[in-house]
C-alpha cells in the first residue's frame, strides 16, 4: 500500500472513532436516548418499505452545524458530502442548514435495521434514530414435483415460501369441484383415487403480494372396458364392433373371434384404435364373420374385456312383404302357406264328404 493509502485508511478510522464518540454509541450496540444533558438523541418512527423500492432517509440539521454523517450499524454511509460507503445504490440527495438527506435505491433484506443520524452542532452532539423494516413478497422455493402415481398410494405435496411477512400457504385441487383443500405446507392424500388426479395449486400470501405455483399429479389405473354391444349385420354389407375402454395410461386393445386373434388388414377387416376407442370393421360381412368375438384392453396396471355378437339380419324379400308381419323369413316359408291352406280345406269339406 503507498504512503497516500495508508494516510487515507488512518484519517478514515481516525474520522469513525470521532463519530462514534460524538454520539456515545459503542461498535454494534442500538443508539438510544442517554437522558443526560450532554446530548440530544431521538427515535423516530420506523419505515417500512418494500422490496426494491426506495428509502430517503431524512435528518434536520439547524443550529451551527460542524460535522454530521449518517450511519448504517457501526459503519458511515456519509459523512457530510463525503461518501463513504462503496455501495453505489446510497446517493446524497439534500445537505444544507436545515436537512441531511440520502436514498438507498432497490432496497433489499439487507438494508433492513437501525440508521443513525449524527450531528455535532456549536452547543452539543444530537443524533436522530430510526429502523427500516423491508418488507418482501412471497416467493415459493420449494416445490414438489409433477408425479406419476398407481391408484391407492399415499401422496405428499410440499410447498414452501420465503417473504416478509411470514406468508401463509394454502393448497387446492383446481380441476375438480374444490373439495379437496389444506391451509398447510403439506397436503396428505392417502390412497390416492383417480378422481383425485389433476393439477394441484399452492398459493403464498402476505400483506405484499401472491405467489401461485402448481403440481400436476397422474394416477395410473387399470382399464375399465364398456359392456360390448351386438351387433346384426345383413350378408355381404358393412360391419363395426367398437369398444371403448377408460385407463391411465391409455390401454392397447386385442380382438379376438371365439381363440383366435384378429389382425388388422387380414380376412378382409380393420382394426383401427385412437385413444380410448378401438374399431373392428368388416367390410363384406361372410357367412364365416357371424359369432361371438372379444375385445381385451390392457396396460401397465391391468386389463379388462368383453364380449360381442355379429349376427346374422335376413333382408325382407318381396314375397314376405306382400305376407305381412307375422311372415316366417326362412326358406321353407312358401311350404308351410301351402300347407296351411290344404288343412283348411280338409277342415271345411270334410263333414260333406261324410254326408255321402
């Protein structure tokens, strides 16, 4: 270090140990009022500010005044318009006879605590007192992840925040009606439904602001397949059997005809699945088509199945119209008429007959 460097670092030290006796405040301890006549000491009110606003700090001068500095704990933010302090969001704003301003921009946690005015006039050492309270918004710094869990496991979600004010933490399911709630950091969720999967939201509130953040939970669940519907399709037209099954994670589906698996493009059908729905077509029902069939879903969890029936439809012909309804639609329907009608006759003719 030169010669001028060690001369400024003794008169800066020779300046401190001055104020600290000018105010009577011993390294690190509060200043409050002695009661004695020597000096003159007041508190004034705290000032809170937020956050990364700005602070002034304001303290009347009067009288002859021959030094005054502001003071943060033990160390000198200003000693007249000198600036002692190496942080450049501390600036002089007023020094005249009547008032010794400074502002600290951006205030941060770290600025919070106790100022000390001090002020040496011709009649005796005055300082003014006063604390800055910083207040911070809350912001959540811990959070549980999204997750992925089977049905019937026991779930925790945490959720935590920093701020001043302490803030409070709240959870909620926000894709359902709402009833599940908790005024904590933790939720517990034992067993686990899929009813209750969806997105989870924290909230943090202080008397600043709101930090909202959420979690999304998946429960995985075996598939649940709807009761198979049959089906009649006339020989030779179109047919469709669909099946639809409810699962986490989203099933695969296997078809079968009575043992034997169906694949798609093969004996003239088509298997076409997109997502909870899968669709067996035949395109030119055969006599070979008609019978029981099954739909099996599965995933990961599990699987379920059920059954369906493509049967056969006769097309109505002209002759069973021109019948009526209760027709038989089969290929011995003209022989039973005919037959029908010869008893008939028998039946009327045969007391004539006997007659003779």
């Amino acid at each position: 270090m030169s010669v001028r460097g060690h001369f400024v670092a003794f008169f800066k030290c020779t300046v401190l140990l001055f104020l600290r006796m000018l105010i009577l405040v011993p390294t690190g301890i509060p200043v409050s009022s002695q009661g004695d006549s020597q000096s003159d000491s007041t508190v004034m009110d705290n000032i809170t500010v937020r956050q990364g606003e700005t602070v002034f700090l304001r303290c009347a001068q009067g009288d002859v005044v021959t030094h005054t500095a502001w003071l943060n704990r033990s160390s000198i933010l200003y000693a007249g318009e000198d600036k002692w302090s190496v942080d450049q969001r501390v600036s002089l704003v007023t020094l005249n006879q009547e008032e010794f301003t400074i502002k600290i921009d951006n205030v941060d946690m770290t600025d919070e605590g106790q100022y000390v005015c001090a002020v040496q006039t011709s009649s005796q050492p005055r300082t003014t007192t006063v604390h800055v309270l910083v207040q911070v918004p809350p912001k959540i710094i811990n959070l549980s992840r999204d997750i992925i869990v089977n049905e019937g496991a026991n779930v925790t979600l945490m959720c935590q925040a920093s701020g001043k004010p302490e803030p409070s933490i709240s959870w909620k399911l926000i894709s359902s009606s709402g009833d599940l709630a908790s005024d904590d950091e933790y939720l517990e969720i034992p067993s686990i439904t899929r009813q209750r999967a969806g997105t989870y939201e924290c909230t943090a509130v202080n008397d600043i602001d709101t930090d909202v953040q959420t979690v999304d939970i998946t429960v995985n669940y075996a598939p649940t397949v709807s009761e198979g519907r049959d089906v009649g399709v006339t020989l030779g037209q179109r047919g469709v059997l669909e099946c639809e099954a409810d699962a986490v994670p989203e099933a695969d589906f296997e078809w079968y005809k009575d043992d034997r698996r169906i694949f798609s493009g093969l004996d003239g059908v088509e298997i076409l699945s997109t997502g909870s729905l899968s669709k067996l077509t035949f395109f030119n029902v055969s006599d070979g088509d008609y019978g029981n069939y099954t739909c099996i879903a599965i995933n990961s969890i599990g699987s379920s199945n059920t059954s369906f029936l493509l049967f056969v439809v006769v097309e109505p012909t002209s002759s069973t119209l021109l019948q009526g309804p209760r027709a038989v639609q089969d290929g011995s329907g003209g022989a039973t008429g005919i037959h029908t009608h010869s008893w008939l006759l028998l039946i009327v003719f045969l007391p004539l007959l006997l007659r003779f």
